[in-house]
C-alpha cells in the first residue's frame, strides 16, 4: 500500500524544510498553497528581518510529505525566483548562531580595548 514509505530515508531528511531565494512579496497564504499540495502543512516561518527577507521555514506533519516537497519544489520557479529547499539541520545553525555570538563578542572587545579591523 505504501512501497514509497517502506524504504529507509537518509539521516539528513526531516518535517522541516528551510526554503530560500523566496520572492520578498509572497504572502503566507501563497507559501500554503505552493506546500500544502504535497502534504499537511503545520506551520511556515516566513523571515521578516533584513537578513532572512526571501526565507521560510515549511513544518509538515509527515516526513515524507517534507520529502516529496522537497524533491518537486527544489528550483521551481516562483515569481521568476527559483526556490532553494534544504532540510532543516540544527547542528549546522547551532555552528552559525556560534560563529555570530563570537564575532558580536570579537567586536565588544575591539572596541573596549580600541582596536582597529585595518
């Protein structure tokens, strides 16, 4: 009934997608119709600050509805932007959150001890 989902999926394959090079103008609406065709959506996270405009996070409620998105969406063209679909990885953002908190510490003691990046 299920062959599809009798197989074993790879280590990297979750419910969470990150989606980038999104059309800064797409409403939440248009994001649930573009990833509601291939399975329940839980919840989009659309980015809303100036370094995540054009990204989204897609929570579906199965896997395998996360990765037939994933294999029908990546490079589909949307508003002449072609979307750019991970599968979430937390060790991979806890590294980037890391490397952003020592280079906010890096500038804290630049400027406390008066020293130039030149």
């Amino acid at each position: 009934m299920f062959a599809g989902r009798a197989a074993r999926l790879p280590p990297e394959v979750n419910r969470i997608l990150y989606v980038r090079n999104l059309p800064y103008k797409i409403t939440n609406v248009e994001l649930y119709d573009i990833f509601g065709k291939y399975g329940s959506v839980r919840q989009i996270r659309k980015g809303s600050e100036a370094e995540t405009k054009g990204t989204a996070f897609v929570i579906y409620d199965d896997i395998y509805d996360a990765k037939s998105a994933m294999e029908q969406l990546s490079g589909f063209n949307v508003a002449g932007r072609y979307l750019v679909l991970l599968y979430y990885n937390p060790a991979k953002m806890a590294v980037k959150m890391d490397t952003e908190r020592r280079r906010e510490e890096l500038a804290l003691l630049r400027k406390k001890f008066n020293v130039d990046d030149k």
